[in-house]
C-alpha cells in the first residue's frame, strides 16, 4: 500500500535532517515529504516567529501540496507543530503519528512541558542570543544523540540551526485536545531517549493525552533519525499504517 | 529437554489461537497441550459460565490427560485460570508461567485489576449482551493487537469468541496467594503490550505479586501469539525452563 | 580507536568472571584490565575487608599500572567502588560507565540502596557465617541470572566467592557526589535486570545521581557478564566512547 507521509522535524532541525528516514519510506513504496517549518529556514526571524506561525507554514504546505489522506508524523517539537495543525487539515489526515513528540493539552506551550533546568538553560540562553536558543553540545551528546559515535554526534550538531525560542513559550491553539479528534493517533518511542528525564517522560506522561493510541517501539535515542535511520523507519511504518 | 507445557488461552480466545506458538515449541521437542477452557468453547452458556467453572475445566484437563511435571502458561485472563488451579494441580506442576496474564490475589476477581474504562465498556457491553462480553475492533487494533497490519489484525479478530462476562466478575478462591505456593513462578512480558495503561500495567503491578520471580521479555504486542510466535515461543522456553 | 578499559566485578565475582567480555573488546581493538579488588581474591579476609579497603586496592591497581585515559566500568557492587576512587584517578579517567550499579550519595552504604527483604536476607547470613554472604541460589538463578538456562546458572554459580559484607555496610567517602566530578558518566542498564525490584530499580533511581549522563541499555539479565557477552561488550564501547 503506497501510504503519504508528511514528515514534521524537531527544533534545531529542517526537513533536510529527516531525509535518510524518509528515503527509506519511500525504497518500501511511499509518498513522504520533510517540509521545513517557518522559523528553521534560511533567513526566517528568528526573534520574531511563534508556534502559530510554525503550524500556518505546515497547514500551508500541506493544503499548497493539496495532500490528502496525510500520515502527519511529529518529531520532538514537531508534536506541538502537527498538533496545532490537526484541527485545520482533519479532512486531509489519515493519521497522527507522534514520535518522542510533545502532545499539548488547549493552552499549553511548549516549556510546559519540559522540566525546569531546560526552561531556565533556555531562558538564559535566549535572552543572550535574539530570542533564539541553541543546545549546548554536551547536552547534545550525551542525552539527544547518546548512541552514536562522536564523529556522528559532531556532524550532526553542525547541521542543527538556532531555533526561535517564542514557538517555546507561545500557547498552542487548540478547539479541544488532541484526543477528541476523529482521527487514529499512535506513539512511536525511541527507548534510547533520555532528552527528557525519566520523571518527565514521552511515555507515557505525553502518549496516554492521545487517548486511545496505538503503541510502537524503535531502538535508537531522540535523534534516531540520524542513528537509526532503516529501523525508525520501519517503525514509522508500523505506527502509520491503518 | 523434552518439557511438558499447557498452554492456558485469554478471554475471547480458544486453545486454537495458541497453536502457532505450540507448534514452535514443539519443534524446539516439547510436549505442548492447548485446551480451551468451559466458557470459551462452541456452545458453552456464556450468560452462566462462571470463573470457577472455567478453572474447574483446566484441572480436569490436566489431571485427565494425566499431565506431569507441567509447565503451566497462561495469559492475560488466563492468569486467572491457572492461579485458581494451581493448588489443586500443585503436585503436577514444574512451573507457573504468566504472560502479560493476571495475577489474582485472593477473593479478587479479574475486574478488580482492570481500569475503570475497561470495567465501564464492558458492563454496557454484557448488559445488553446476554453477560457476554465482546472487545470493540478499534480497541482491539490499537491496545491489543498495535504490532499488526490491517489484515492480521481482521483476520485474528475474526477468529475471537463471545467471552462469559462472569468469569471477570466472579471472585477467585484462593487459599493463599500464588507467591506462597511451593512452586517456580515466571512472567514474561511483552514489550509493545499496550492492553493495560502505563499506569496499571502488568509488570511490575501483577508480577511483583509472585513473590520470587524469574522475569523474561518478549518482543510483541498483548497479541504476540499472532504476531510474533517465534520469539514468543523461545521467550516461553527462557520463562518454563528448570 | 585504541582505548583503555578497566572493567570492575560485583560483589560475589572477580575479575575472571568478566574476561569474556574483556576478550570481546579486546578483539574491537581495546586495552582492557579486569583486576579483583581486596576483598574477593584468594585468602583475604572477609570478616574485615571493608568499602574503603577495596576502593584503595582499586586506586593502587590503576596507578600501579600506571593507567591513563581510563574508561572505569563498574558492575553492581563496583560502582561502589569506583564511585570511591573516582575522585582519586581522576587525571587518569576518560570516563565512568555504570552497569546496573549502585552510585551512592556521600556517606552511603551498598545496603542504604538495597530493599529492606535483601539487608534482612544478608544480615542473617553474614551472622551466621564470620561476616561474609552469599546468595542463596534460588535467588541467583531467578532474580540475577533470569536468562540463563539451568546448567549456565549453576556453573556461573559456582565461580562466586563469598563477600566481605562490611563492604555493603560501610559508608562511601566522598567528598562531593560522583555527579559533580569533571568526567564523563554513562549508565549502562540491562533491561531483564530484575536484581532490584521494580520499585527501586538501577535505573532511573540511581542513573539520575550521575546528573548529566549517557544511557545506553543492553540485553541481558543482572549476569550479561556470563549470559550475553558480545552485546554486554558492544553496550560498553557505546557506554565508554567518548
């Protein structure tokens, strides 16, 4: 079955980041495109750009690409993105595939969500840098990408781009949660990733907001996508399908 | 080691759906047995047929089969079954192994150890069901059966059976609870097993109520029978064995 | 890239038992140290050796040999004892690698980490035998080596010596927690560990003392040493690389 995919990156990322996943979609017969977010292009303002402005740049690709039956697939703060996108693009969606995503309930941002030493890492970071945040690499290393070498954790970094810190802090909009919508959902989890701590997990803190949810595992940490590119995509596949 | 294992089926069930995994074992030289319980077969009341009629049927399978050193597997509701039979088949057993099953202490009943969703749907479904219980498909193809396609997912649905809903809420008897008794207790754990929330999952809520327990994990789904027999029946042999 | 191993046993073991993993890394092009700390070797005393006697004869074997640049892996028991002499090697460390081992917060004993049944448990054994426990085999075989089959469970059983318990019951001396020190930490988890119950598991309980660090997991029970020595090995160049 030739499924479509639209594949949603994490801060720091572009789409360009998710293409050795998305290659590997499309060697088993999809459609998948990486579109890159407003805010995380070459020359967008940093400063300026907000988590509304992120989900309209998505909602636009999608309805521009006039995609339908979408298999909506949000990495990291790509969650937050596709969330706010559902509602609008319901009638395109197939399925919403969150993997080691942010699921936010009406009303929240993003640092909700995350616990209190990132929040005041990034607070002091952005306030030194134009409201745009960046990771430091020993954070990086040693908690996002904790199962690839370091010649791998170093030419991955230097892909990363300064991301704007207000699609952080901006409350998503949303009509209702993520839940109520009429559309299947499924959580894809890495069991590598320790970017959050076990306190504050992906899962289930955030999975089991979805409701009723299909449930996949992937080896690999939060940036799979560069470490484990066949067997995340794989996953991917057993998290989107019907 | 040639091993003797009955394989003790979960609700909406029949030994039939346990054959892919026996197979296996039997390859691998075991002696495998997969009865269906009272309740579950062509026929059977499901309005009337209660939990200590479906243990019942298991003991006297066991002892009319005249079954020694068994290796006593049972799974999900199964757990109910075998931990009600265990006393009376003690002297014939080698082993106890639960997979992702209910471990009962005494004078529960399985719904005690449900969510309250769980018991909700499934009172409206009896009511109106003549006291049998069926699972929704949506349910079943997101919680139970994540790891499938579609169609395994059709397929196996197709084969379940109407389940006697008092077998769910007819307490256990119990003289002591199974940690106590003088026998080799195991639980292996499927992965990706979804069928109960991160919040009261079967491991460790249920497999810490052993006692001493060897602990085993299995890739798969709550349906790994269908789904992952191979690496199944190797994970029962790691679980049953001395 | 040619590095420097030190692998440190647990209670019970000497450096023997953790040579075919060493020989595993060994042949990926490493240097690797499996030295017996005081304690456990032949004719030392076990009714007086305590924590601080084997972390000096830990720090004495690596600047003896004169070792620098040392990735220092301990197991259980031995993250005790390199939580100890970290501060000493610490010019000579490149990073400390935790295997489902205990980090203690200054002035703690081993048994400060270990649930009230197990300190019960070796209390009455260590009275009754000059000081020194072992354990029961029971527990070993399903609590400690769980995939093992029977007959590797009992010859691994069989290599263990007795331990000097005032290693478990003598506070650590550190002068700061391990978390604070100028390396790097990785916590290396064995997910069929079921040594420590689930309510007081290795990790995240204890990986979290180590404050920022890498987690890698691996395959295998609380003996991976014995039961899965190729991916125990691969685990640990994941866990020690820089």
């Amino acid at each position: 079955m030739a499924d479509t995919y639209v594949l949603v990156h994490g801060a720091w990322h572009t789409g360009a980041e998710l293409e050795p996943v998305a290659r590997e979609l499309r060697a088993a017969g999809h459609t998948v495109w990486c579109p890159t977010l407003a805010g995380n292009r070459p020359g967008d303002d940093r400063a300026r750009t907000g988590l509304a402005d992120s989900v309209a740049s998505l909602v636009e690709f999608v309805e521009g690409q006039q995609l339908t039956q979408v298999r909506l697939v949000g990495h990291s703060y790509g969650g937050m993105v596709i969330s706010g996108a559902a509602a609008r693009l319901l009638p395109r969606l197939a399925r919403l595939v969150y993997v080691n995503a942010f699921v936010p309930l009406p009303g929240e941002c993003l640092n909700d969500m995350v616990p209190p030493h990132y929040k005041a890492l990034f607070d002091a970071v952005a306030a030194g840098n134009g409201n745009a945040v960046m990771l430091p690499f020993e954070i990086w290393r040693e908690a996002f990408i904790n199962d690839a070498d370091l010649e791998l954790a170093q030419t991955a970094y230097a892909k990363l781009n300064q991301h704007p810190y207000r699609t952080f802090t901006e409350p998503i909009e949303l009509e209702q949660p993520v839940a109520a919508l009429a559309v299947g959902k499924s959580y894809l989890n890495c069991v590598l990733d320790i970017a959050m701590p076990a306190s504050m997990p992906w899962h289930p803190r955030l999975s089991e907001r979805l409701g009723l949810f299909r449930y996949i595992e992937c080896a690999g940490s939060h940036e799979a996508w560069f470490t484990q590119p066949v067997a995340l995509a794989r996953a991917i596949i057993e998290a989107g399908r019907d």
